[in-house]
C-alpha cells in the first residue's frame, strides 16, 4: 500500500523532470501551450469579474419589497440614497465603509416624483426645442 502512494506522488514529478522532457522535444512546446492557454483563462475570467464591478451591474436575486427609489452621488463612492422597504421609505447615506440611516420619510415619494429624473427632464426639453427648430 506505501509503495501505490509513493507512485501517485512521483509521478507528477517524473512528468516534469528533465530527463523526460529532453526524452520529448515536442512535450515542452505542449506544456508550455497548456501552461499559456491557463493563465490567460484565469486572466480573463478576473477581467470579467473586475468588468462586472465597474458596470455594477444589480444582483440578480429578486429583492421583494426593498427597492432604491433614488439615489445621488455625492463622491466616488459615496451616495445618498432613498430606500423603499414595504410601504416606507428611509434617506440613507451611503460610504465605502458603512451605511447610515438618515430620517425616515414622513411623506413618501409619489409614482409621479419617482418617475420624474433630471435626465429624463432635459431629454424631453431637447427633444422640443430640436422639434421647434425644424
């Protein structure tokens, strides 16, 4: 029984020693290709994970009765945001370290308010004018 361990744990080894790789020119070049071909997998795949960060791309868990209903960027990584948990909503300020609970809303936000966004905003207003001016 030692003598089948001490195989399985040599053998690795008598694959890689040299005397086997000048046995086979070609194995180095396989190696080498195998060894190539790995890294830039696990490159890749840290690529996609850093990508997937930066996007910040939401869970895809379904996340029943707790909701961001707005949110404004203050810094890099710091926000104030406004939480919907079931029929409330709380302002909560938002850091790389922590999250606080600012005041909870007296008054929800409406549908109307919610739906609203700067963006949205001045997209329509550009959208008139170019329709004026033509």
């Amino acid at each position: 029984m030692t003598f089948k361990v001490k195989e399985y744990l040599l053998f690795p080894l008598a694959l890689i020693s040299p005397s086997v790789m000048a046995a086979a020119p070609g194995t180095q070049l396989d190696w080498a290709t195998t060894f190539g071909s790995l890294l830039f997998v696990i490159a890749f795949i840290l690529f996609l994970a850093w990508l997937l960060n930066r996007m910040r791309v939401p869970a895809m868990v379904n996340q029943k009765g707790l909701s961001v209903v707005r949110q404004i960027a203050l810094g890099n990584r710091e926000r104030i945001m406004i939480v919907q948990a079931g029929e409330e909503q709380f302002l909560v300020g938002v850091t790389a370290q922590s999250i606080q609970l600012i005041s909870k809303l007296d008054k929800p936000l409406s549908q109307e308010e919610m739906a609203a966004s700067p963006f949205a905003n001045q997209l329509t207003q550009l959208l008139r004018k170019n329709d004026k001016n033509q």
